[in-house]
C-alpha cells in the first residue's frame, strides 16, 4: 500500500515531545524519520517514569523511527550531519534560537547544501521578538497565552493534563508547517524555513474565547462564561460515588431534553440567562450528587443530550469507541517487561491511503551504519568515525 509521504526523508534533531510527536505523525503515514541522537541518546529516553531501560514517555512519541547516533559538537560529527542533508526533505529541530548557527548548521547554510530542505524549528517563542531565547516549558506557554489563566474553578486557575502548547502549539502546527511547504516546493521547487512556536500555537487555541471577549466587552472571567463553567448546560458534576459526569447541552433541544428528565422544566426557558446560572448549577450540583456516575448514565442512555461520564484511562484504552477507532493500542506484556504498553493510535482516518502504526522503537544510534552506508561511507571510515567518537 502506498502511503502518503512514501518516499519523504525526515532528519529529527528533537527530543522529548512536540518534535518527536511531529516526527512520529510523519512517519505514521509514511515518511522515511532519521532520529538523529547525541551519543548517549536524546533525553526524553531517560524521562520518569523508566519502562526497563528506557522512557515509558519515550514509546509513546517514537515508534516507527530509525536512529543515528551523532556527536554535533565535533566537526567530523557535523560534516556526517551535512551530508546526510543532501538526501533529507525535511529537518525537524527544537533548539533555541541561534544554537544551530553558532553550530555552524543554521539553515542558510544548510539550504546551500539542499536548497529543497525543508527546516521546521520549534521553539518556545519563535525567531522573532523580545522573547526569543527564553527558556521554557508547555507550562510556560499556558501562562502567558492567558490559557492557565481561563482554566480551572473560579478561585484559583489550574493546570491542563496534557501538554496543549507542546502538541497543539508544537506538533500538530508543525506536521502542517511541514506539509505546507512540502506542497509549496512541489510548485517551486524551493524548500523554505518553517518558524514554529509553541506559544503561538497555545495563543491560537483561545480563538473563541478572544471572540467571546470581544462580543462581551469584558475580559472572559475564569470559570464564568459559557464554556468555562459558568453556565448550567455546559459543566461537570460530580456524583454520589465521587465521580463526575458532563453535560454540553448548548443547543436548546438538548437542553430541553435534559431538564425535562430530571424533572427541572422551569430551567428551560433560563438557558442562556446570565443572571440565572449561579443558582442553576448550584441546583443541578445538589441534584447529581444523589446519584452514581454509572446511574446517571443510564437514566440518560436513550437521550441525546451530549451527556458524558468523565472517565479515567483505564476506562477509555477499553471504550467501545475508542476501541472501534483504534485509538488506543494495548501492547500486551511490553518487551517482556511484564507491563503492558499503551500507545494512541492514529487520529487521521485517510480513506485510500490510511496510516500505519508500527509499534517498532529504534535503539540508540541502532541505524546508524546503514544510514551512513547508504550516504557513501565506507566500513573503514565509519569505524574511524566511531573511534573518533563523531558517531555511536
């Protein structure tokens, strides 16, 4: 079966996750992914918590991927690193600004050498800006992309369970960074430089809540506006069990299918009424409360209503719909660790050209006499490579 990026070579100089989740994105469906790893491999292999000797994170961004363990801090490493950029489509890298130019493989220099690579930078910041070369981690971006500061109950802001600058701002903008400028080079001819930061992205994702803002006049308050937590129809409860359901009834029907169930019709014609909502969901908090979890989804299991059980992972990996989409992937007793593994699965759903997840990990530098083979290297050159420590 042919795949999409069939015949697409990816050089990634990342580590831990937003480059290495773009890296796997593109090898999912096709891509030809060169993990290029300093000689003691890239770090997000040593991330706790450990899976026999390795990451247990690691897996989960790295499947599908070859590695060739370089040493960029010698010449005779960097030299490696420029010939294998004759053969790459893409170079994927996650340093700070201007790290790889004191290296001497910025991109003008690396375009000289393929003038069609594509070189995808991911940063906290961008190139651009007063920001530039400070550190950071998702967290960071959250905070001053005011998205930590929307999140959580009213009296305090939260933190969100899954990295949304890292991924949404990181990986997934740059798998389309990527894709655009690979269709780009197809009509020019010309690769181009993709300048990704991950706080952009994390801007990016308060589209709606910015619009919100503008239509109210006043800044969105944590936890008090329609889609924050401050409305009746669209919230989280918790039950009699300590657990929580949801309900996201924005559209009048399914909020006229909800308070006619639970007995609560003068709630009907008070949807949208700002000044209404604090004693609504004060009243609906005391109404769940009474019951489980599992009792209110089946009081609501002929209704629709979008109505959700607020579930923990064990529960998803075994979701019927989880399950029929093949988003969560059990690999049963993991390298005879005696643990399973859990990977998620492919979110794009192609019709003629599917991805194709292989749960296949590259050891540290596993590839790297072949890649270099295959570059032009003889057997004696690699081992002086290797004795001058240039490559593992």
């Amino acid at each position: 079966m042919v795949l999409p990026l069939d015949g697409i070579r990816v050089l990634d100089l990342s580590m831990y996750l937003p480059g290495p989740l773009c890296s796997q994105i593109l090898a999912d469906f096709g891509a030809e992914v060169i993990k290029i790893e300093e000689p003691g491999g890239e770090w997000g292999r040593y991330l706790a918590p450990m899976l026999l000797a390795e990451s247990a994170r690691f897996y989960s961004v790295n499947r599908n991927k070859k590695s060739v363990a370089i040493n960029l801090k010698s010449e005779e490493g960097k030299r490696v690193l420029k010939e294998l950029v004759k053969s790459a489509d893409v170079l994927i890298e996650q340093f700070r600004p201007g790290v790889l130019e004191k290296m001497g493989l910025g991109y003008d220099v690396l375009k000289g050498i393929n003038p069609g690579l594509i070189h995808c930078a991911i940063t906290g910041y961008g190139f651009t800006g007063p920001y530039r070369l400070v550190a950071g981690h998702d967290l960071n971006y959250l905070n001053l992309t005011g998205l930590t500061g929307l999140n959580g109950p009213g009296d305090r802001a939260s933190l969100c369970a899954g990295q949304l600058a890292d991924i949404a701002g990181g990986s997934l903008y740059s798998v389309i960074g990527i894709l655009m400028a690979l269709l780009a080079r197809d009509k020019t001819s010309r690769g181009q430089f993709v300048d990704i930061a991950m706080a952009d992205g994390a801007l990016s994702l308060l589209c709606y809540t910015i619009g919100e803002w503008a239509g109210l006049g006043r800044l969105p308050a944590r936890g008090e506006n329609l889609l924050s937590g401050g409305y009746a129809c669209y919230n989280v409860y918790e039950t009699s069990d300590h657990r929580f359901v949801s309900l996201g009834a924005i559209e009048s029907k399914f909020w006229e299918g909800f308070c006619q169930r639970v007995g609560k019709p003068e709630y009907i014609p008070w949807h949208f009424v700002e000044e209404c909502q604090s004693a609504m969901v004060e009243d609906i908090r005391a109404l769940m409360i009474e019951k489980t979890q599992a009792e209110w989804v089946d009081i609501f299991s002929d209704l629709d209503i979008c109505f959700t059980p607020v579930l923990n992972l064990d529960e998803v990996a075994e979701h019927p719909q989880m399950k029929a989409r093949e988003m969560m992937i059990k690999l049963d007793n993991f390298k005879n660790s005696g643990r399973d593994m859990y990977l998620t699965g492919i979110p794009v759903k192609l019709s003629e050209t599917p991805g194709e997840l292989k749960p296949v990990f590259p050891d540290i530098g596993q590839h790297t006499d072949a890649i270099l083979t295959e570059a032009g290297y003889s057997q004696e050159q690699i081992l002086q490579l290797r004795e001058q420590k240039a490559i593992r």
